[in-house]
C-alpha cells in the first residue's frame, strides 16, 4: 500500500490536545501529529512549527499508515489518562485497533517527548514521520548516526530521537514503518540537548510513563475543591499547572504565538510569556483550591522580577524574569490558516497599564489573608508601589486589552488603582506594614470620587470604557467584584444590563468591547475579534452577584460546552465561525473558569 505521510494540514484549534512538562509543552492534533513544540523552554524557538506554517515547517506524525488519496486518519477516540497530562488516542482500522499514548515526563534534566504505540486488536500497520526544523521551521538540521542514535544537530541545538523501530531518511524527514499487534508496545523518544554536551542519557519510556502518572495523581490531590464542577476545574487547574515554569514559578499565558484572535487577520500575538495580570490572577485561584505552593513560588517570582524597581513595573516579563521581550515578525511562517503575521516576542511588555498595580496588589492581600507565609520584602513592594500610583493614578494609560491606539483614561485602569490602594490599606489596618495611612485613605476616596463622576453616563445608567467616552468594556464587569461599589448599586446593576445588551453576541458571550471591522477601532488595529472567553465568565459572576444565580449557571454551564473534548479553551470564541480563536490554551480563560465555579458553588447555583 503507497503510503503518505509528509503532507499535513494544522487542524482547528479545539482539535489539538496539550501535553507539557511545566518547562515547555507540545500540541497534538487528533490525527497524531505534533505541530508545535518548542525546546527547550515555552519561549525558545519552535523545532515543530507546522501550526503556523505547513509540513516543510516541522511536524511529527505517528498513527495508522493510510494510502496516498486519503487523508490522514483521524483517533477515534482521545483522552487524558484520568487526570494528568497523559494523553490517549485509539485509532479503529480495518486492519485493527491501535492506541498512542503521549507525554512529556516531569524533568530533571533533557527534556524528553514521549510517544508509545500500543497494539490493541487485529495487526495494524503505523508508520512514524519526524520532520525537525529548528528556528521555527528555518533551519534544516543535520540528521546523523551517533552510536545507533538518530540526532539533528543545528547550532547551539541537538535532538536525539530514540526508538526500537528501524528508521530511514527520506526527503529530509525520518520514517519509522511497522505494524503492532494486541500486547506490542513500541516506543519513540524525542530528548533535547546543548550541542556541545554529550549525547543525553537513554529514554526510560516505560518507568517514565509511570512517574508521570504518579506525578499528576498526587498533585491532583491537593486540590480543596469537590463540588459539582469538579471535572472542569481540576482539568482546568492542571492547564495552569502545565503553563507554569518550574524552575523560577513564572507562568505564561498561553503555549504559544499568534494563534489569530481573527481567523485570516492581524491580531496575532506571542503568549508565551508572564503577564502579571494573568500571573496574579491564577495565583488566586490557585490559593482559592490548595495549592499554596505555587502560589509561593510565583510570589518570589514576582520578587525577583520586579526587584528594586517598582517604578518601572512592566506588564510582562519573560519566564525567568527577562525584560527585553522585542517584538520581530517571521516573514517566512504564513501563520494560521494564513493569518499572518507570526509574531515572537511582545511589544507591548512595556506600555503603562495601570491596572497592572491593582491585580498584583490584589494578589498579594490574597496570599497574605490565605495565611501563605509572611514576606517582608513582599510588604515592601506594595507600599512602593503605592507611592507610585500616588503621582500617577491620573495618567492616561494603554489599559487591560493593551491598546496599540492612544492611551486613555481606561475606567477600569482607575478602579484597579483604587483597589491597590485600598488592599495596602487593609495590610497596614491589619497591622503588618507601616504608611500614612489617612494620606491613603484620602487617597482612595479621591480615585472613587473621580470614577464615579466622570467614568459614568448617568443618561444610560453604565460606567464607560474610558473617561468622556460612550463605548463599553466587559472589563467593568469586575466593578463589583473587586469590591469597588456593592452589587446592588444600580450603577452596577445598569452597567451588567447595558453590557448584555451591546457586548453580547447572539449566544449571550461578551465581546471586550466594540471593533470596527475594516476600520481602525479603539484598540488602533483593523478586524474584529471572537466572544472573549474571561468576559463571559464575569458576565456569570455578575449576574450571580446580583442574585440572577439560574440565568448565572446557565451560562456557565453554556460556556463549560466550548471546552473542546479534553476540557481546554482558547482566549476567544468565533460565534460565526463557530470555533475557538486566539492562543490556546489560555490562561485567562481557565482562571474565571475556576473562580465561576467556585462562586456558583458558594452560591448553590448548580444543576442537579
């Protein structure tokens, strides 16, 4: 049978599963390809790029062998093995059943990607084809023997891929062909290394199966949540588990770049590194189910990154604390399904978002009120923040969607700072740090009093996106829940409902605020964008906030259906395309995916 593996198109997004071993992570697409991976952190450069190229920008693809006029087969079947990252797929041929099962084991040392096949029924023939493209699908490697071992070799990077299975070259990619029967189990290892070191250890593919497992069960137990959302929750939290950086507790928001907000447009951007708005909101969720750990170690994190210089606090940094995060664009991926251009790197690390203080502000009284272990220098950096905010509250700034159009008086921008202010002023009440505590009491009151006077349009009865401004934002969904006004007040009240009535898609998802399709909107870029997916979820939050608690869990439980089959979810949610846009899987929409849950939990608002 003529067989034909090189050619491969990337899938939609909710067809890839995630596997990672919290310093990098790989997406699997349902017919058995690996189409992104980057070696060796989340922000190195991709060996397999397919996801934003094609087949000549690297991919791996292991499954049942299919004829040249077919398309390659798509798993039958695919799940996590119970709950870890450990991924399961079962392919149903004529010939028989087969199962692979993926992961990447937790690492002391080269990171490794591991593939086993498993014969299940009948005798199925499968074939391996690894095509390794170093520099995101630019530079073709140097694929040689070393003492049995296949290894491609290209600069300061070297991959060693290990096997049982007989292998061949054949136009620039490595082939594996053979046929499993029931009790066969076939392993392929891709391990990373510098160059320059000698070849990694060999892969232990079996014992590592078994430690992974051992890992995600145990970590798995920590978690304090048992109510009725359970499933969602913990897949979710391990997602953000799996996009944490292990050796410095950085998290990214998402795996990778320019996965398009606008299938075919230019809202293409590079996740892979540590928002601190992101970050802050996952340590507290977090915190809110056990895991206090983590929490711990993206405080120090944050310690380390911001170091002596709170004046000049960046929105991002890099997972280890970087701050140069250049923005360039590589002209030789087309990118998604065209959407073009691909971009590393993030120019938006160093725009003002005011808002940025309250989220980190916020996290800290969180930690500090869950009882996480004190840490003074912590308490030092809010109260240096303060005193920044001090002088600068009243600046325009790019606000929470980072705007590349002009700053602004955002008004959620505004009610974050009178968050950090009124948190700083909770920790000194309570006893734990020392500053003027009436200059900042006065301090609060002055920021409350200017949003309310010129942050609201009393003729619609709804707080607006910016000052003097008639647009919305889904961002003052977070009003009441950041304790900036009760839920009751009717200006909450009137904003929830003008949100519902001019952000909503027909649906019922929130968009973040209005675009102007071929026309350069507020955020200075052409094109429109999904249904964002957090915005949804404080939609939920708010209408339970305000007792609509069976109008609340029903869109949850609505927004709970775009998961695609393995639980994950991407930043947005195209409602005329009817599928997951933007990065994926994305932090910011697993986080109020737990905290919504948490809140209808609370509440009782859950079906039976």
């Amino acid at each position: 049978m003529a067989v034909r593996l090189e050619l491969h198109v990337a899938g939609r997004i909710e067809d890839y599963a995630l596997i990672g071993d919290m310093q990098t992570a790989a997406l699997v697409c349902r017919d058995g390809t690996v189409d992104w991976l980057c070696l060796p952190r989340f922000d190195s450069h991709a060996i397999f790029a397919g996801l934003l190229g094609n087949e000549e920008h690297g991919f791996w693809r292991l499954g049942p062998a299919y004829a040249s006029d077919q398309q390659p087969p798509t798993a039958a079947r695919r799940s996590y093995r119970g709950d870890s990252l450990i991924l399961e797929s079962e392919w149903d041929t004529q010939r028989g059943t087969v199962r692979v099962t993926d992961f990447m084991p937790p690492r002391d040392g080269a990171p490794q990607l591991i593939r086993i096949v498993e014969g299940v029924s009948g005798r199925v023939p499968m074939r391996s084809a690894l095509r390794m493209r170093f520099s995101y699908g630019r530079v073709v490697p140097w694929v040689h023997k070393h003492e049995g071992r296949t290894v491609a070799v290209a600069g300061p990077d070297s991959v060693w891929f290990d096997t049982s299975a007989e292998t061949y070259g054949k136009s620039l990619t490595t082939y594996a062909d053979f046929t499993v029967a029931p009790g066969d189990r076939i392993a392929f290892t891709i391990s990373w290394q510098p160059s320059h070191k000698e070849p990694p250890p060999l892969p232990e593919p079996e014992q590592s199966l078994e430690a992974t497992e051992d890992f995600w069960r145990e970590w798995v137990d920590h978690c304090t949540y048992h109510g009725p959302y359970r499933e969602a929750v913990v897949r979710s939290l391990i997602t953000l588990k799996a996009l944490t950086y292990a050796p410095t507790g950085g998290i990214v928001a998402a795996p990778t770049t320019s996965l398009p907000e606008d299938i075919g447009g230019v809202r293409n951007w590079d996740y892979r590194y540590t928002w601190l708005r992101d970050a802050a909101i996952t340590l507290s969720s977090l915190l809110r189910t056990g895991y206090r750990e983590e929490a711990r170690a993206w405080r120090e994190w944050l310690l380390r990154a911001v170091a002596g210089d709170p004046e000049n606090l960046q929105i991002m940094y890099g997972i280890a604390g970087e701050r140069e995060l250049g923005e360039a664009e590589l002209d030789w991926l087309p990118g998604y399904e065209n959407s073009g251009p691909v971009r590393v790197g993030n120019g938006a690390a160093h725009q003002l978002q005011l808002d940025v203080y309250g989220e980190v502000t916020e996290a800290l009284h969180l930690a500090h009120m869950t009882g996480l272990a004190r840490n003074d220098y912590a308490s030092l950096l809010q109260l240096k923040l303060i005193r920044y905010l001090e002088d600068h509250w009243q600046d325009p700034d790019e606000g929470i969607w980072e705007v590349r159009g002009p700053r602004r008086h955002f008004v959620h921008s505004k009610v974050m700072a009178w968050v950090a202010v009124d948190r700083t002023i909770k920790l000194i009440e309570s006893g734990d740090a020392d500053g003027p505590l009436e200059r900042w009491k006065e301090l609060r009151d002055d920021i409350h009093r200017d949003v309310c006077e010129k942050g609201y349009d009393k003729e619609r009865n709804t707080f607006t996106q910016s000052y003097g401004s008639k647009e919305l934002d889904a961002s003052l969904l977070l009003i009441p829940q950041m304790g900036f006004l009760p839920p009751d007040d009717k200006r909450v009240i009137g904003t929830i409902e003008a949100i519902q009535r001019e952000l909503s898609t027909p649906d019922g998802f929130i968009l973040r605020y209005p675009t102007q399709g071929d026309n350069e909107g507020v955020d200075g870029l052409p094109g429109d964008e999904g249904a964002f997916l957090a915005c949804s979820f404080w939609m939920a939050d708010d209408l339970a906030m305000i007792g609509r608690v069976d109008e609340a869990r029903k869109l949850f439980e609505k927004l709970l259906s775009l998961r695609n089959d393995l639980g994950l979810l991407a930043e947005e949610w195209d409602p005329h395309l009817q599928r997951q846009v933007g990065n994926f899987p994305q932090a910011f929409s697993h986080v109020p995916l737990i905290d919504t849950a948490l809140r209808l939990t609370a509440s009782g608002a859950y079906g039976g």
